[in-house]
C-alpha cells in the first residue's frame, strides 16, 4: 500500500521550478571549542583535546573530498574560536565554495544568558570569521540548537538572513525577531534525528552512553527521513560533526547518503543561504512563535501567548 505524504501545513513554501523538496547538508565544525565550553578543565585532557582536533585535522579535508567528488556545496557552523585555531581548514572550506556560517564563538552555553552577554559571543565570532577567513557569515546556528527569546533580534541587528536552531517545523519560513519589531529573519529548523551527535558521540565524563550505532542503521535512518521530506516536499538539513561523521566508516555511509539524496528526482540540494533567500524572495508568511509565562508556579498557573501569521511582501533582492 502507498500512503500519500502530508506536508508541513503550518509552513507552506514552493521550490524552485523543476525542484519538489530541498535537501542542506552541513557540519558544525565544533573541534574543541565544545568540550571546553562544557568543562574548561578538559583542556588538560590530551586524549579527549585529541579526539577533537581530529574534526580540522582530519575529517575536514576527507569530508571535503567527498564534496567535490559528490559535486555539492554544504554549509560549515563554525565557532571563531575553531577558526582562530585552525584558520587554514576555515580558509580549505571556503576556497572550496562552501558557506561558513555562524556558530558562536567558543559554542558558549547560551541558556539564560541575558542580551548583552550573548551579543559580545556573537560579535566575537563575527570579528574572528572575518579576521581568520574574511568570511561575512549570513546564517547562525546557536551551540546545541539553544537560542534565547532575545536572540533573534540580535541576530537582525548584525544582518543576517537567516538561523537554524529551532525544531518546530519540516520547511523553512520567516519569523517576527520580536513582538512589535517589523523586521523578520528565516528559520531554517533542524531535527534531533537528523544530527550525527544523538548516533555516534562518545566521550567518558563529557557525553553519550557508550552506545555507537552501526553506519549502516544510520544511514537507513536518514536515508528514510529523506525519502519522507523528498515525499512531503520540505526540507532535508542534516547536521554532522567533523570530528564524528569524518571518521572512515561513518564518512563513507554520508557518501552514500548523498549519493541517495542527490538521486531523489527534483530533490534541490542547496547550501543553507540558497535556500535561505529562496524562502525570503517566495514566502510572504510572517510568523511569531507561542510563548508561555509561569509567574509563580503553581499557585497562579501559566499565561500563554499563542503564535500568530501575518502577510509580508517577498523581500527585495538587492
């Protein structure tokens, strides 16, 4: 039996002509700036700073292989603290015509903390992607997907186009950066499914259980969402870490993967700001996400702000 596939009908969006679903695949090129924003103690662990590094040192070029014999251009998160330690890889990945993208400076904890703390993590990373790569980064992906209410107008003052750290949708949109700001950025979600680190990491005393799943189950996993996004006609964004999915058995499952994605019939595969002005050019929808306010739980319960849509022109290019 065929069952027919339901798109996300909370985020309506057409593709190009010819295309019925878009696919992104990107990395965040974390090295060590995650385990020393985690504990800044790890620094003193020279197996575990070794484990890291692999990501620039390694997996980096081998996953840049792969691209260019894959024929795609991908989207690199990278923290500037990585580019300030690795600026040859940063400067490998963008001669190669890839995008680099936004990911904190030292992928901080961003929970809770207040707008001007969070601002000096994003200008930080600003000034190092520029002053390591010349990079201009329009895209942003907030450490372990964390943003904060304040966060996307930050974002909006510094110009960028578009984020990629929300979970609540299968296609991209526009969003409000706040209640009463006319200005909007595109939301690019992403999914715990779809991230190499749920399958694969491990490292004693800094994350995983000790269970590393077989390639080949990953790869029939992602292999179905993307036969479903392609199905749905969303959007397939897959996030990998260098420094797991650039080991040899797992890289070579991602090129099948690709491989597999590329061959799905009117599947775009894009770099993230592609599809990112896609949707700015295409989608008049304007949304605010629901918010819920807890005074003082739970003597006077919960408030809550449903999310709303309204009509925006397609933005102008130029």
């Amino acid at each position: 039996m065929t069952f027919e596939a339901f798109p996300d009908s909370a985020h309506p969006i057409t593709w190009p002509e010819g295309k019925q679903a878009a696919a992104s695949f990107t990395f965040d090129v974390d090295a060590e700036s995650c385990t020393i924003a985690h504990d800044p103690k790890s620094t003193s662990r020279m197996s575990l700073m070794t484990h890291q590094s692999y990501g620039p040192k390694v997996a980096v070029p081998r996953l840049l292989q792969i691209l260019q014999r894959q024929d795609i251009r991908a989207t690199f998160f990278i923290p500037g603290f990585t580019a300030e330690c690795y600026p040859d890889t940063v400067r490998r990945i963008v001669d190669a015509g890839h995008e680099v993208a936004h990911h904190g400076y030292l992928h901080e904890p961003m929970q809770g903390i207040d707008a001007e703390t969070e601002a000096r993590y994003i200008d930080r990373g600003l000034e190092a992607l520029a002053k390591m790569a010349g990079v201009e980064p329009v895209g942003y992906r907030a450490p372990w997907w964390e943003l904060n209410w304040h966060s996307p107008a930050l974002l909006a003052d510094r110009g960028f186009l578009y984020d990629s750290s929300l979970l609540d949708g299968d296609a991209p949109y526009r969003f409000s950066v706040a209640p009463g700001d006319s200005r909007d950025i595109v939301e690019i979600p992403v999914d715990w499914a779809l991230d190499d680190w749920e399958q694969y990491a491990f490292y004693p005393g800094v994350t995983g259980s000790g269970v590393i799943e077989s390639p080949a189950k990953v790869l029939e996993m992602w292999t179905l969402e993307a036969e479903a996004h392609h199905a749905q006609g969303s959007c397939f964004v897959l996030t990998n870490h260098p420094f797991i999915s650039g080991r040899p058995s797992k890289a070579v499952a991602l090129e099948r993967l690709i491989e597999r994605v590329k061959g799905m019939d009117g599947m775009w595969v894009a770099t993230m700001e592609e599809i990112a002005e896609h949707t700015r050019r295409t989608v008049q929808e304007v949304h605010t996400h629901a918010r819920i306010q807890v005074p003082s739980f739970p003597d006077t319960g919960a408030k809550f702000t449903p999310s709303v849509v309204r009509e925006s022109r397609p933005a102008v290019a130029g």
